[in-house]
C-alpha cells in the first residue's frame, strides 16, 4: 500500500484531498475499491467517475469530481502508464533454453535468453541478451533480436530480417516476407524476387497478426519506436518514420514513406510511392492517394484536408434537398421567363 | 438413404411431390445427382435450380421448380444447417494427450481432451472435459478452456485468458494480446501496461487470424453465441453482446460497446469509446463515429441511417447533372436581369 | 561478373552506350555501386537515376538519363525479374525431414522433399516431389501439396485441401477453415457445417497471414497463376479466375466469381454472390456491390465505373461552392419576383 501523495509525487502530480490515503492497487471507474486509484482520461467517462467507489481518481488539470480524493497529473495518461507500471509490475522473465527448442549450433544466444518449447532459432541467427522467443517462433538464417526485445507466441522471422532492441512482437507476427512484387505480360504475373530485408528499429511494438515485407533488393524498415497495433500491413521496400502510430487494419504500399510522429487511424490506407510528411494524421478509413504534407490532418477517399473532407460529408448528407431546391428554382424561373414573354 | 419425407418431418418442413424419394447426402445444385438433396436458399440461383439434377430441392415457402420434388421448409438455411449435421456427420474426435506436445505438470486436463503434436498448455492453465487442443497451439499460463471446445490449429491464448464451453477457434486465432495503448508526450509513446483478459463466452465461433486484444484494465469480453468471422480485429476493452456477427475484416476500437446481435458486415469498422445497440446493423466497409441507436441501420463512412446515405450517393451520382443545370439556371437568370435592366 | 551487352541480350533488350561494361549485381538507385544495375521502372524515381553512382541502369524503351549506359527492355519490369533470378539466384533447397516434424506414417512424401522442425503431416496426406513444409506448419489430413510448392513458416492446411504445383504459401497463412455460414433464427445463430474444400491450382502465390475458408459443400477455388498479397480473405465458395491479382487486405465475400486476370488493388472488397468479369480491376479501398462486367475499372463505396467516381469526387469536393452558388441565385430569383410584383 502507498500513500497516494507519494504517487503523485511518483508522476510529478498533485493531491486534491487526503493525500495520506492507502492505495494498493489500480483500477477502471466501475470495478475500483477503496484501495484502488481509479482514472478519468476521457471527459465521455465523467459520469461513471461520480458513481465509483474507488479510493482516489487520477484526472488531468481542471477536473472536479464532487466528494473524492484526486491525484491530479500534468499528462494524466502518462502518469497511469507510470503508476501501471509500479503498482503492478510484469511478473519477472525466467531465463532459460527450453529442451523442446530447436536452435541451431550456429545460432548465437546472448545472456539470460529465454526460448520457449517448439521454437526454432537458424544458423547464423543471433539473439541478443535477455531477449525471448515466445513458443512455436521462428527466427531465420542470420535473423538479428537485439537486447530485451521479446517475441511471443508463433512470431516468425524470415531469414536476415533485423530487430533491435527492447521491442516487442506480439504473437502471430511475420516479418520480411515476400513483397508483392510481380512483372505481369501477356496477362500472366512473373515474380520478382524480393532479396531485400526487415529491419525493425529499437523501441517498436507491433501487433499480433501484423505483417511486414521484405524489400525487393533495399530494406522496408520500422523508425525507432514506431508502435504498430494489430493486422496492420506494410509493404515492401515502405520507410516508417521513428516513433509513428498505425493502428489496427491500416496498410502501406510498397516504397512510401512515413515522416517523424505519422499517425494512420484504424482502416486507413497509404498508396503506394508516396511520401508523408512528419506529423502528418491520416484519419480512420481513409486512403492516401497522394503525397502529405508535413503537419497535415487528412481524411476520406481519397484522403484531402480533414477540414474540406468533413465539409463535403456534410454538404453531402444535404444534397437531396440542395436538388429539391434547385429544381423549385428551375419552376420558378421559368414562371419568371413565362411571364417575361407573356 | 433416407426418404425424403422422414428428413421433411425432421426439420418441420412438408415435401412437395414423391415423399417415398431415397436421398443419401446434400449437394449444391451443380453438382448434386439423383440421389442427393440439393438447397435453393438464395434466389439468386432460381436459373441453377432449373437445370439441376439433384433428387430433390430444399426450398423456402412459395418457391416452385418445375418437375422437381421439393422439401419445403418455414426456414430453409436453418433446415439446411440441421440436414448436413444428420446426413454428414463430423467425423469422431480420438481424445488423447501426444507425446509430442508440452503440456505442464501443473495444467489441469479434463476427461477426454484432445492435445496436438507442438502444442503448449501452460502452468496453471485449464482444459476442460472432451476440448480440443490444435497442433502448435499455445495455451498460456492461467488460460481456461471450456468443455467440448475446439482450438484448431496454431491458436495462441495469452496467459489468463478464459473461453467458454462449445466454442470454436480457428487457426491462426490469437486471444489476448496487448491492447494498442500507449500514452504520447513530447512525440514519444510510452507503452500503458495492458493487464485485464479477453473472456470469451460460451457458443461462439471465432474464424481465422482473427485478434482480441486484452482489456488495459478490465476485460475484453466477446458475448455468448457471437459468430467472428476471419482476419476481425476486436480491441482493448471492447465488450460485443451475445448473439452478434462480426463478418470478415471487421474492425472494432477500444472500449466501444455492442449490444445483443448487433451485425458488422464485411470490412466494417467502429471507433473507440461508442456504444451500438441491440439489433443495430453497420452495413459492409462502413465507419462508425457515433454511437448507434438500438435497431438501426447504417452505412457510409461515417455511417449514417442506411436510407439517407443511399439517397445521398444516388444524388452524388447525379452531382455533375446538377452542376450543369445549376450553371443554365444562373445563365436564365442573367438572362432575365440583363432584360429587366434593358 | 558479366558484360552489359550480355545481360542485355538474355531479356531481349539493347544497350545505350558501353555493353563491354561489366556487371555483378542489381541494386536500387540509391544503393548501387559502379558494377551494379540499377533500374527505373516508375517515372517518379527519374530525379533518383540522375544521382546514382550505379554502372548502368534497367530502363524502358524512350528513356535517357545524360552519362548513363543504359539497358534497355521492352518490359523492364520482367527484364528485372529475369535479372534478378540469374543474377542472384535462391539457395539452394536442403531437402530432408526433420527428426523433430512428426509425419504421419500413412503420409506420401514424394522425393526431395523438405520437412522443418515441428511440423505436422496428417494421415493420407501427400507432398509432393521437391515440395517444402516449414517450421511449425500443420498439413492436415488428407490434404495435398503439388511438386516444387513451398509452405513458409506455420502455415495451416486443413483436412482434404489441396495445393497445385509450385506454389507459394507465405508464413501464417491458413487454408481451409470453415465459411462463414449460420442460419438465424429467433436471434441466435446455428452453425452451417462447412464440408466443401479449398483447392488452389498451380502457381499460386498467397501472402503471409491471408486465408481462404472452404466451401459449404463445393470448393473454394483459387485459379491458377493468381497471386495473393498479405492479410486477404477469401469466403467459403468464392471461384478466383486465374491470373488474378489480389492485393493486401482486400476480401471476397461468399460464392463470389472472379473472371481471369481480375485485380483487386489494396482493401477492396466484393460482395457476396456476385460475378467479376474477366480483367475487371477494382481501385483501391472500394466496395462492389453488384457484378462488373469484363474489362470494366469501378471505384467507390458503392463501386461505379472509375471515370464516374473520379467525376463525382472532384463535385463532391466543390458542393460547398455549389450550395453557395444555388443561394445566390434563389436571392437573385427572389428578387426577379419581387420586381415582377413590384
């Protein structure tokens, strides 16, 4: 148990209340106790922050709730990640090599690595210190997992692919294979070999069941802690710029390429040779047709200025009657006309 | 073989025709012959039925094929589903654990399971009577699997997630994963601990690298007899009600809630934070932004009542059309000014 | 290394400038080095070949770039292709089954086949001569792999599927799971059970992480030559042409046709029940929702004919100029009225 002024001290917050009250623990609006630290991140939760029996609500500055206890923090999300992390921390990994693996007498281990049963590392591979390979993984010939990073469960590595360190693959995730390169003539599709590699930067997470290509002849490569949810596609040859977002579903054709901070909302697509600016935000759904500019909010099919596109949308849910009102014009025009010559 | 009036009694329906007809198994229209019982559900296929040489047709009321005996039953697709179960039963499952997967010394096996070669069940996982465990599946620590459930193959389970009884997962399908939270301050994203399960309840039917992320706190929940087709992706946090279809490609974002039977058609997706009510139907590649009330039907990103963005897309069709006229309008009223001014 | 002039003469192009030029590898434009090919194959790259270091460039017929020897093919693309497969060739195939695979011994295994680590060969099923089965994959009872074909990493063939000769199955994918079919009555959901078979022809390519579900009770057929990028899904009874082409994310929903050489360009996805006629292309994030005749290239949600949608877009994006434009003229009419009255 802590007192929840040390907490906020922990996140450089502040206590609205009894700063001598016992927290064990965290946890949602509904399901908080006493002795736990409830959070009001998001303003459509308000009512059901008034309603909680939680000992202490973390909330950002500005936010009352009548009657309880408030750990009020700069970057109230941030402060929840860092108190997730203190209060409950992960169960600590036990190193060791399962007897049921597969690695081969060429695969270079570091200290404390953890291979789980049914994995198989290839010769040449190397996995660096304290990482994991998760059950049933496969990590190619000469395939490189930096320090810390974890696969989990039926993660697959084709041969060469890099990953740096401190990532983390969730389960079913398959990096570098072919790009969808194909020479089409005469109405038949000829492959192109695809020779490049993946190569994963430090700091990245991507989601289960995500995929990833391999370059044709250069690399498709993940930026420094770029954050890549689940069933997300990137294609051959793509660059993602450090510390991007694609969120669930989102695509990227081959050879584009994603500036610093870029955000793709869930189901959006990027065409493909294209370049986005940093910072741009393509938002859920859309598809980028064309190049983005640095800072831009895009949205729709094809993706234009968020603001125009919702604009159009709302002229759109109008334009029945904007025809009913053009035709009503067209009759009294004519009524006009009529009488003119009349 | 069975008469064709024995199997019409079974399902509630009446045969039309030679009830004495000897039918021995279910085929499509195509392909079915004399002894088979073909299925006109759809009437997209009237034309098909006509020339088909199945013994007999499956038909909803109303519906005539000239010179063919007919099994007419209230509910043909139901009557369908239960003649393929009678006529060509699953083949029997043979229960037993292989040698060659890991199952722990601590997992709790029920009577009669079923574990795959390369399969892993972990500590403190449970599996219960007569369940199926697919080869290279993975069963985490802490995870329950309920009666007669089948897990095809390569299914991964993180650790604590639960599945109800009867259900089925098919291979590929990861349960459990973190959900795609992540607190960004000053360009950089911090990963927010995801510590709550997925709960999945019985009777539900999950397709193909289909991906439920792990609630941040609570739980994900997928209701009872919710029917998940392939490559779905449901996010943190998300609970889905009983009885809902979610078909192929669909996507839902974090915390939104679906009520009972709601259908998300192919491609669709929900964001965060919304509620959709009971019965409410998101048709195919739609986007919905708000919540969506009980009963509704909507479509169009962003999704709005089905009629109305039907309406609007016959009128965006029709937008140039009303370009030009508007463009002669405004000639005729100059027209008509230039003359009263004259 | 070899000759310019002789890589030139083996895809049946010509060289602009020095053939004795001596070559050892292909490489990007930015990558390439003074005994390296580079190409340009997509006008956009034009600046980058001004710049390369490289000692030729691939290019098609009516390109220059000023003190460049060049190469050029009548279809630089294949031109690449064939380049690349005799300028860097594969690796050769080890064949030989794993000690840790476990193949049934009611399995036919055909000459030179490879067998990885943890792979499972189900009874009655076949593989055959010089085909390969990856780490982890699960061939399942009775299914068939044609000679040459190569199963990446985990991938899942469900009882009785069958793969043609030299195909191509990327890790993850899955091939045979059951459709998506329930018959609904009264708000609950019965399982059709699903009982026909995935059948792909020869020389087929999927990407990493797609599925194909069977067929109800015929198959669901993927014609020969067609290629699958990454994450498509493909419904119980679908028929693919050959020669097709589907691109990441996109879906076909169930008992859809494709004609022959039909593209499906990234997240597009097709109805149920519908037929694609040969060569139809479907642009990029569309929806079709009735069929499309041969030859035809739709856009949008619904899919129209390419050139309308574009029509309709660019109006769309002036409507708000429009409904200002019909409310000047309605003052403007009012006006003529008031007059006339006046």
């Amino acid at each position: 148990m802590h007192r929840l002024g040390d907490l906020a001290a922990r996140v450089g917050g502040r206590v609205l209340g009894d700063a001598s009250r016992r927290i064990g623990g965290i946890a949602t609006l509904e399901d908080a106790g006493p002795s736990d630290l409830a959070f009001l991140t998001n303003p459509k939760y308000r009512k059901a922050a008034g309603r909680t029996l939680a000992g202490a609500v973390l909330v950002g500055p500005g936010v009352e709730i009548a009657g309880k206890d408030l750990l009020e923090a700069p970057e109230p999300y941030l402060a929840l990640a860092e108190l997730l992390d203190f209060l409950h921390p992960a169960p600590p990994r036990t190193p060791g090599v399962s007897p049921l693996a597969d690695v081969d007498g060429g695969a270079r281990l570091g200290a404390e690595v953890s291979i789980a049963p049914f994995a198989v590392v290839g010769a040449g591979a190397s996995v660096g210190d304290r990482a994991t390979v998760g059950a049933g993984s496969v990590v190619g010939e000469g395939a490189e997992i930096g320090e810390d990073t974890v696969l989990h469960a039926r993660v697959v590595l084709y041969p060469r692919t890099r990953v740096g360190a401190r990532c983390i693959l969730h389960a079913g995730v398959v990096l570098g294979g072919d790009g969808f390169g194909f020479a089409s003539s005469k109405g038949r599709h000829r492959k192109v070999p695809q020779l490049g590699r993946v190569v994963v930067e430090d700091d990245v997470e991507i989601g289960a069941q995500s995929a990833v290509d391999r370059g044709t002849l250069g690399d498709t490569v993940i930026g420094r802690g770029t954050k890549i949810d689940d069933l997300v596609m990137v294609a051959h040859g793509v660059r993602v710029g450090p510390d991007c977002l694609l969120v669930a579903q989102s695509g990227i054709a081959g050879t584009s390429r994603l500036g610093r901070g870029v955000v793709l909302a869930g189901q959006a697509g990027v065409a493909g040779h294209l370049g986005l600016g940093d910072g741009a935000v393509v938002a859920a759904k859309s598809a980028v047709f064309d190049d983005v500019a640095e800072g831009s909010f895009v949205a729709g099919i094809p993706a234009v200025d968020h603001r125009a596109w919702k604009k159009a949308q709302a002229a759109l849910r109008r334009l029945p009657d904007l025809r009913a009102e053009v035709r009503a014009l067209r009759l009294r025009v004519e009524k006009l006309e009529r009488e003119r010559e009349g």
